[in-house]
C-alpha cells in the first residue's frame, strides 16, 4: 500500500476527512532554500496598495499651480490656505495629505524617504497587469514566473529553515514572494490552527504527524507544516501585547501588520513579509474615501513602528502601487487610471526627510499620454537601492533581469 492511500485510509478512520468540512485543515506551501550563512540584511516590509493610489493626493505638490487647475473639486488645499484639512507642508513645495500626519513624524526624524513621479514604465492601465508586471519585477513581460523578492530570497543564502523566512498575510500569496523559496501565506495567526476542541483533536493531529517521519520531500513538507501549527499554537496561547503602547487598527490592514510584528518579535526568523491593502480605486468621490484609507494606512504604520521602534534599524518598510491616478479629475469627482505615483520608505536605516525624484511638472506639455503624471524614477531604481544597501544582495541582475543601469536615489544608508 503506498503512503499517499495509507494517509487517506488515516484520515477516514479518524474522521478527519469529514472533520474537514465543517473545520479548515490548512496547511501552508513550502520549498527549501539553499544552506549557507544566514542573512544579514534588514527585514523587508513591502506593502502594495492594490487599486492604483493617487500619489497626487498622498504626497500634494501644492507648490505647482497646474495641480489646482485641473483638479477643482478633489485637489488638498494650500498649506497656507489655513484650512483644517490642508495639505501638511514638507519643503515649501510638497505637502503631505492631512489623514498621513502620523507620517511627517517619521519625515522629521529623517526615517521616512519619499520618492515622486515614480513607478513602472509599461503604459498599462490594467490593474491586473500592472500589479503583475510590478510584483515580478519585469514590466511588459511574463516570462518569469517568480516574483522579485522570490528571486532575491533565492540569491541570499542562508541557514534559515523557518518556514516564516518569507510571509504573506493574505488568502493568496503575493506574486512577488513566488519562487524556490519557502513562502508560508496567513490571513491571522490566530485562525492558523485546528478550530475545535484540542484534546479531542489531539490524537488526529499525531496521528497525522506519524505518516511523515520518513526520508522524502513529501515527509520534509509534512514535519514543517506540523512545526508551522506547533509554532503558532504557542502564539495564540497568550495574547500579543504591543511594545510602547502602539495601537493596530481594528481593520485587516491594522491586523496583518500587528501579525507581522509579532512574528518578528517572536524570533521565528522572517526575513520579508508582503502585506496588501486594497480598496484604491477612486473612481467616484474620491475625497471621502481616500480620507478613510490614508488614515488606516497612517496608523496602521505608525503602530508598528512603535511597536518595533527598539528594531527599527534593522527593519525597512516599502509602499509600491500599480501606477497612480489622471491629473485632470473626472466629472464623479474622483480621478481615473494614471502613471507616476509615490513610494514611501520608511525605517531606520533610510536617509529620511526628503522628497526624492525630479519633478516633471503638471503642464500639459509635461504629461504622460492621455493627462498622467510622467515617471522621472523607475520603480526598479527605489526597490534595487533597497536591496543592495539594506538587504545586502548585490546580485540585482538576478532580481530584476533586463534591467540597468540602475539609478539609485541614494535615500538609503548602508547597513
């Protein structure tokens, strides 16, 4: 009898095959990297918000008179204007969106770098792919089939055999951590065990563990899946207390990062975490909207890194974004598909209280094909810089093929 008919025979004697209807058995994906010395670079936090965020929003260039030409309705006011929801002036010329005043903390102190008139050079305006063209690091083409921080795992080797090397909070893992290399996906610790009575579900579970303690890659897989539930299980035995005080929304956003956090406070040994936000798609009233999410993502991200503030040196957060909103508003009062956008990066290893790029302008001698901001930094350029000076992999041909020459911003410093 083979061991895959002798598993299910298993699972039917127990019960587990029906118990499996009515409570989640759910087991993470996993490969294994190569073993050498283990890495030395930051913790990679990069956040995709999914949907196409209006840059010209988040990050006002409310020095450029263009901007409240075309934009009657949905433009942040004028720093000087007095008004209580105006733009929070930065250098005179760029100002931040009043729901990200958390982030000018971060802009004073020099851990937050802002880059404008960023993102991917493929004209698409499709979300599906421009997210795809992004998160494989390869704009215009799919060949690959592995993600840009997949392949950057790949090229660090390292000793780590933690299933948590590479996490994705989400249903689904990110295309950008798709690879050879161990990626465990979760939508909350908490839910990541056997729902149910324990010691009722006890002798299943070592049954199961039993039928994996052989030699094969299929017995690897099943011991780090158990590993992964054992790990996990100890977790949600207490409740997480975050460090200073930080306060996570009550959101899935607030949730993920406040998982995230406790997972790099815990030890298990994560190297990058890919965490989403959606709902950026402003269309139709934009204002209200992105007032909502800007402040979700505001404290969402000032929690955590008050959470980790003792690890913040060691710890780099990224913001990407399909590609950014039309300048010219539409008749909804929202903005339509665009170009250029905004990146943030944030941590302490980042030369902070800037806003990097080269201003194209909002002429519209300046724009890009139908009215869209025109790219002065290719996306690749802000995250290549990341992982040569912060993650310590020099290899950038091996992360971002076809690619060069890279033009670093220099808003991060070495590690």
């Amino acid at each position: 009898m083979n061991d895959t008919h002798t598993r299910r025979e298993l699972l039917k004697c127990t019960g587990l095959l029906a118990l499996g209807a009515m409570t989640p058995l759910w087991m993470p994906r996993f490969a294994f990297a190569p073993q050498d010395s283990p890495t030395q670079g930051d913790i990679l936090v990069c956040i995709f918000m999914r949907g196409a965020a209006d840059g010209l929003s988040m990050v006002v260039p409310h020095g450029d008179k263009n901007y409240y030409a075309a934009r009657t309705t949905v433009a942040i006011a004028q720093p000087k204007s007095g008004k209580a929801d105006a733009a929070i002036d930065l250098d005179g010329f760029f100002g931040l969106h009043p729901s990200l005043k958390p982030f000018k903390d971060f802009y004073d102190a020099g851990t937050l770098a802002i880059i404008h008139a960023v993102g991917s050079p493929d004209p698409t305006h499709s979300h599906f792919d421009a997210m795809d063209f992004m998160e494989r690091g390869t704009p215009g083409q799919k060949s690959l089939t592995s993600g840009w921080i997949g392949r950057h795992l790949q090229k660090m080797a390292t000793n780590s055999q933690s299933p948590f090397r590479a996490v994705g909070m989400g249903s689904l893992l990110q295309q950008s951590l798709r690879g050879p290399v161990q990626a465990t996906t979760l939508q909350s610790i908490a839910d990541f065990h056997l729902q149910g009575d324990q010691k009722k579900l006890e002798p299943f579970t070592n049954a199961l563990a039993s039928l994996y303690d052989g030699d094969g890659f299929i017995d690897g897989q099943g011991r780090q899946t158990f590993q992964v539930m054992n790990d996990l299980q100890k977790l949600t035995a207490s409740k997480y207390t975050p460090a200073n005080s930080a306060k996570y929304p009550d959101t899935p956003f607030g949730k993920a990062l406040s998982n995230v956090a406790q997972l790099i406070r815990s030890g298990m040994g994560v190297e990058v975490a890919a965490v989403d936000m959606g709902g950026w798609d402003t269309h139709v009233q934009q204002a209200n909207q992105l007032t909502r999410l800007l402040d979700e993502l505001a404290k969402s991200l000032a929690a955590f890194y008050a959470d980790l503030e003792d690890q913040m040196n060691h710890i780099t957060i990224v913001t990407m974004s399909e590609f950014g909103r039309r300048v010219q508003e539409n008749g909804s009062h929202g903005t339509d598909h665009g170009h250029g956008n905004v990146m943030f990066v944030v941590g302490g290893g980042i030369a902070g209280g800037k806003v990097y790029g080269d201003w194209p302008g909002l002429s519209k001698d300046a724009l890009y094909g139908p009215g869209d901001l025109t790219l002065t930094s290719d996306f690749r350029d802000i995250l290549g810089e990341i992982v040569t000076k912060r993650l310590q992999n020099s290899d950038l041909e091996s992360v971002f093929p076809g690619y060069g020459p890279f033009k670093f911003r220099n808003i991060t410093k070495n590690t």
